[in-house]
C-alpha cells in the first residue's frame, strides 16, 4: 500500500484508482496523517455486502446424522457441584 500526499493523489487521481484496482488500498494523507483510502470496486463491495448471519451459517449446513444428535441429546445433564465461597 503506497502513502499519498494530498496534494499528489489529486494530481495523478487515475493513477492512485489504477494502483487501488491493481495493487490494493491507497491511502492519502493531510500533514503526513492518514485522512482517506481509496479501495477498487470489488474491494468495496466485498467489504460493504452484509455476510451471512451466524445462525444462517450454522442452520445451513449438512443435517447431523441421528447417531450425532443422539449422543448430543444423552450427554449428562450433571451442571457440577456446588461451591461455598
């Protein structure tokens, strides 16, 4: 990822785009601070589309077989001892 100057980046804006889509992130900087990063489309996209819930994610996949929910379901139920402080 390649700093920006301001003043630089509005200069050659293609370039800083060309280099965002090709090389990644460019970030453009105030005074020698980060202010702003350019990122490609596709980078933009991947990070603004909402992901998958967990619960979807977990819900989604292969059924367990009986066997596995059966063992799941006979597991003692024995919550520990109990503990004087």
């Amino acid at each position: 990822m390649l700093d920006w100057q301001l003043q630089d980046a509005k200069n050659r804006f293609s370039e800083v785009v060309k280099r965002a889509r090709d090389d990644g992130p460019q970030t453009v900087t105030v005074h020698g601070k980060p202010a702003a990063v350019i990122v490609s489309a596709s980078d933009w996209e991947r990070l603004t589309t909402p992901q998958m819930p967990f619960t979807a994610f977990l819900l989604g996949g292969d059924r367990w077989s009986d066997d596995v929910v059966d063992t799941i379901n006979d597991r003692s139920r024995d919550t520990g001892r109990d503990v004087d402080f």
